[in-house]
C-alpha cells in the first residue's frame, strides 16, 4: 500500500506472479530542463510502415464526448479529496493552449487555495503535436522537430502561459498546470496512470487509498511501528503528501499502526501469521491462473501443471487429524523472502469463529508460502507438498 500526495495505496503480492511492478511508462513529461535537445532524448523518425498505422489510427479518431470529458474531470479530482474545484475562466484555460489552442478543447478546473489545471482534449483527426518532441528549456516549455538535415531541434510551437505539460501518447488528451498556480500532485499522477498506463495503470490507481488530512496526521503521528519484514516494504508503502513532508518528512518505510488499519477496512489487506494457524474447521484448495509456468521435473507437478485444464478445481478438507497437522505445519512456518514460485494454490481456511484467512501455495514443491495478502513464510522441507498430499482429488488433477 503506497500513499502519495495524501493517498495509501495497497500492493496486491497475491497476484499470480506476485507483485504489480508498475511505473509510469506511455505518458510523458515536458517540464525536465533539457540544455541540448540534440541529445538522444530525441523521437525516431516514423517508418513507412508506422505512417500507415497513424494513418489508420486518424481514421479511426472519435473526439470524447461532452459527458465523457467531464467524467474524466471528476475522476481525477476524486484523487485530491482536500479541495475544492471549481470552472476557471475559459479564456485563462484556453491560453495554455497557445498556438495550437484552436486544435483542443480546453477545461480549466482551480481550487480556493490557489492550485488548478487544466485539460486539453483534441476535436479532430488532424494532431498538431505529431512527430513533435517536447521539451523544457530555461522553463519555457516547446514543441520541436528536427530540420531537414537533422543537425538541430526547431521550435514550432512555444506554450508561454505553462509550467508543466504532461500528455498522452497519442497526444490527443493534454495536461496544464498553467504559470501561477499551485501543481496539483495528486491529479498529475491520477493522470499518467489512468490514460497514460493503460490496464496497468488503472489498476495501479485503484489501489490508492484518498486520505483527509487527519487521516494522515493519525498515520504520521503514530509511535506503533509496524515490523516492516511483515507488513512494510513489500506489503504497504507509505508517501507522504507534500504538505507532511515538507513539516514532518516521514520515514516511507515506518507504517504505522492507522496506516494498517486503513489497508485492512479499505483494501481488504488480510494480514496473517503464524499465530492465526489456530482452530481452523476446515480448509479449501483450488488451483487458480499463474502468469508463468513452474519449473520442470518438481516433486510435484509437471511444467504444463497451470494450464487451463486444471484451472477452478477445488477440495475440501474436514477431517479433523489432518486440520490438526495443516495447523502444525502453517504455525511452525518461518519468515522468508519472496521466491519465484507459481502461487496458484489458495488455501481458504475456515476458523472457529467463523473468520477466514487465506494462504498461498506453490504448486512446483517450492516450501514457500503466503500468508494473507504479501507475506511470505518458508515452511520446513516438504511440509507444503504434505499440504498438497491432504488434498488428494486436486493433486491428481495437476500432475496429469
């Protein structure tokens, strides 16, 4: 779980592969001072059979809608919970469009404390920005090509009334922080993940927690550190919002206590351990997708073992001996490392109380587990195949 500029984000490390490494990859920046643009920070040139497929690509250009603008407006502002927005002034929005202002629709969003942006949302097919590199220099930000010789950058459009420009690929959707007004963060990044990263960024920003400012005074606040082996580094980040870290400059790798709380009432973040191993009544197993293949010749299963023929089979264990050495086995685990192991066994137990908890297994042989939501435990060697032994109809079903 990340929070960045007010926000707790949660990690899922119960994906298949374990791990959602996203970074910020299909928007772009224009506001890093670049001295020479003749440097490699330069576009290639389009292929022939690249100008085909951007020709088939204007073809295919729909502008949004009225409706569909707005939404995007609305989402990205769910992002930045402590202002309020209200419309800027048409023609201050429409003036960080400069000389291409007539290509973009424009909508200026500001709050009362003095921040604000503005989007940019391209009307037609014809792109001004095409083939056009963007740069910062001495904070004058400018779209340039190459001359005809390909010796130096000319400039063919200035944006004088901007401070930071960020855009999407296909430069069709824009955004604005205009000179003189205070950078929402939060929105910035909203932006780049969602229109910028594709699934993966979408994803990346529904895991982000909104935080009021007392949420995030409470995390900060706190004296109950969370043992980072177990729930911080791997499970939860924490990144302060510029105003905390600027009074208070946390260390990101303490999670406090209310920063787990909030993991576990917004995120379903299931922290487990050892000493929840305890009065289980019954246990599940199925064999759910993995995004790579386990290893050959294991102790267990084949290298085909994840393919869709085995994928949703299930089985339950009642038999109370056996619950009592699953318990055995998952209460004398130890506190490991990640591993590179297929995770597609989900172990549902059942407890006493009527509470479940979830663990992971591998269905390779690997002694690794994990144990709610991200950590991991090395139980002793061959334990977890005697797991996978308890449940006789799913193992004969992956090692087909």
């Amino acid at each position: 779980m990340e929070k960045e500029g007010g926000k707790v984000k949660k990690i899922w490390m119960m994906t298949a592969a374990l791990g959602l490494g996203i970074w910020l990859t299909g928007c772009s920046p224009a506001f890093v001072p670049v001295e020479d643009p003749s440097e490699p920070q330069t576009e290639e040139r389009n292929s022939p059979e690249t100008e085909k497929e951007d020709q088939r690509e204007n073809l295919a250009f729909q502008p949004l809608s009225e409706e569909e603008r707005r939404w995007i407006v609305t989402e990205l502002e769910s992002f930045d919970g402590d202002h309020k927005f209200s419309d800027m002034d048409p023609e201050k929005a429409a003036s960080c469009g400069g000389e291409i202002r007539d290509a973009y629709d424009f909508v200026g969003r500001e709050t009362e404390k003095g921040g604000g942006d503005v989007l940019g949302f391209r009307k037609g097919k014809e792109d001004p920005l095409k083939d056009l590199s963007i740069y910062s220099i001495d904070d004058v930000i400018e779209a340039e090509k190459w001359n005809e010789d390909e010796s130096i950058f000319e400039k063919v459009y200035t944006f004088e009334n901007v401070y930071e420009m960020y855009y999407t690929e296909a430069k069709d959707v824009l955004f604005f922080v205009p000179s003189g007004i205070e950078g929402p963060e939060e929105l910035r990044k909203a932006f780049t993940y969602s229109l910028c990263d594709g699934v993966e960024g979408v994803r990346y920003l529904e895991e982000y927690i909104p935080l009021t400012e007392d949420q995030e005074k409470e995390i900060t606040g706190s004296n109950e550190i969370i043992d980072p082996v177990m729930y911080g580094i791997d499970g939860i980040t924490y990144a302060a919002s510029q105003e905390i870290y600027e009074s208070e400059n946390p260390d990101p790798d303490e999670i406090t206590v209310p920063a787990l709380k909030i993991a576990e009432e917004k995120c379903e973040v299931q922290t487990v351990g050892t000493e929840d191993m305890k009065e289980i009544t019954s246990a599940e197993l199925e064999v759910v997708p993995i995004s790579k293949e386990p290893e050959k010749n294991t102790d267990l299963a084949r290298q085909d073992s994840a393919d869709s023929e085995v994928v949703g089979i299930s089985e339950m264990l009642q038999d109370p001996e056996l619950l009592k050495r699953l318990e055995e086995i998952l209460a004398g685990a130890s506190f490991d490392e990640a591993k590179e192991c297929p995770y597609n066994g989900i172990l549902t137990l059942t407890k006493a109380d009527g509470t479940q908890v979830v663990v992971r297994l591998a269905s390779d042989g690997c002694d690794s587990m994990v144990y709610g939501s991200y950590s991991f435990y090395q139980a002793a060697g061959g334990e977890v195949a005697g797991i996978w032994d308890m449940f006789p109809e799913v193992k004969a079903e992956i090692v087909k």
